[in-house]
C-alpha cells in the first residue's frame, strides 16, 4: 500500500519540482544576458585597436571654457548659503535643547 505524503511533505516535493523548472528556464536566459554584455564590454576595446580611429576634440574645448565659466558662481553661491545653513543648523540645536528640557520638567511635575 501507498504511504500518504503529507502537508508538508508534498509542499517541500513541489518546492523542489519549481526550483528546478527555475534552473531550467532561467540558466539559460542568464548565459545570454551574460554573453550579450560581455560584447558590449568587447566592443569598445576592440575599437581602441584601431589605429586609424581619431576623435576631434575641438568642440569638447568650447564645452570645457562654458563649465569653466560657470564655477566661480556656483562658488559664489556656496559662500552665500553656508552661514544661513549655519544660522538653521543652530537656531535648530536650540530649539531642540529647549524642547528637550521643557520635556524633562513636564515629566518631572507629572
């Protein structure tokens, strides 16, 4: 006569059953995606032993001077905002001590 599995029994033997569909299925497509990034890393070497291949870099100067240009106002505005940052960071200390000891009065009158 047959044993009757149980529950739990039958649950772990289906569990092992989709873990191996799993396997199945997904090695597959993993080696794929595997192998198609492994020429998108390929690609850009095998370009670089080109000897004949130059890039022009005139326009990246121009680009370079605009960024360049840009700077002293982004420092410009970092000097501006640091000491109102400093101004929140203490008024909220203060307000966070005071808070703190009204709390603890509170709860020493209770």
């Amino acid at each position: 006569m047959k044993e009757r599995i149980s529950g739990k029994e039958e649950e772990e033997e289906q569990e092992g059953k989709f873990d191996q569909l799993k396997r199945k299925v997904l090695a597959p497509k993993y080696l794929l995606l595997l192998c198609v990034f492994s020429l998108f890393m390929m690609s850009p070497v095998s370009a670089a032993d080109n000897e004949t291949a130059t890039m022009d870099l005139s326009s990246m100067t121009s680009l370079i001077d605009q960024v360049a240009d840009l700077m002293p106002s982004f420092g410009d505005l970092a000097i501006a905002v640091v000491p109102i940052l400093f101004i929140f960071i203490i008024i909220g200390f203060v307000t966070g001590l005071l808070d703190g000891l009204l709390d603890m009065i509170r709860s020493v009158l209770k």
